[in-house]
C-alpha cells in the first residue's frame, strides 16, 4: 500500500491525534477543517461566511500540498451547527468549484470543536 501523510503549514496543524491529509495511492483522505487562521491557530473573527471562507482555504491548502485542487475533489461532508447558514455555504462554495460539483453532504450537529459553526472533511482523487 502507497501510503503517505500529508501536511503543510499553510493549513492549521493538526489539534488532536489525526493527520492534515492521507493519501493511499491517488485518493486523498483530508481531515475536518474548521475555521482556524494556520498562522495563529485561531478562529478567523467576521461571522459565518468568514469561517465558511477560512475552511475552505485550508481545504485548498491542503489539496494544493497533496499535489492537487478543489477540482479534484470528489466528495465533502459539511458539518454546520445550524442549517440555518447552509444558504450561505452554498454561496461559498460557488466561489471555490466549478461544475461539475464534487458530491456532497450536509449535516447539523450540537457542537463542533472549538465552538465554530462550519467543518468540512473531503476526499480527493488526484492524477499522478
């Protein structure tokens, strides 16, 4: 198995016991990000689509450092802690990805870490 960790400082660090992203072979598994500033490891201030905003940089990051882009996105899971703001994670997300769309799901849930209100996890598949 072709397993290999990846990681950049253009992305938050990893707060517990997980890895940014692993890539076994050509698919690339990336850990939930939420809103945090990579340089300061804080919460990005501004409201909801400015955490919206943050994760999805860090996604980019991060898909960048394992030798792809959003593009190459196959799927991601959108955790929010209110699907009130699911209008806005799609107005969002429309500035990140071009169709055709990676496939998607969106849940609500009670808390996230750090008491933000969006996570994104992905997987991606790249062209070696």
């Amino acid at each position: 198995m072709n397993r290999s960790i990846i990681n950049t400082d253009k992305a938050p660090s990893a707060i517990g016991t997980y890895s940014q992203a692993v890539k076994v072979g050509q698919t690339v598994y990336i850990s939930g990000q939420i809103p945090l500033n990579p340089e300061t490891m804080e919460v990005v201030d501004g409201g909801f689509e400015a955490q919206a905003v943050q994760v999805f940089e860090n996604l980019k990051a991060i898909a960048e450092a394992a030798g792809g882009s959003l593009n190459d996105f196959v799927k991601v899971t959108i955790l929010l802690s209110d699907l009130e703001n699911f209008a806005t994670v799609n107005e969002v997300m429309a500035r990140y990805f071009a169709e055709p769309y990676p496939a998607r799901a969106a849940y609500a849930v009670k808390q996230l870490p750090k008491a933000v209100d969006i996570e994104i996890e992905a997987i991606m598949v790249t062209v070696d």
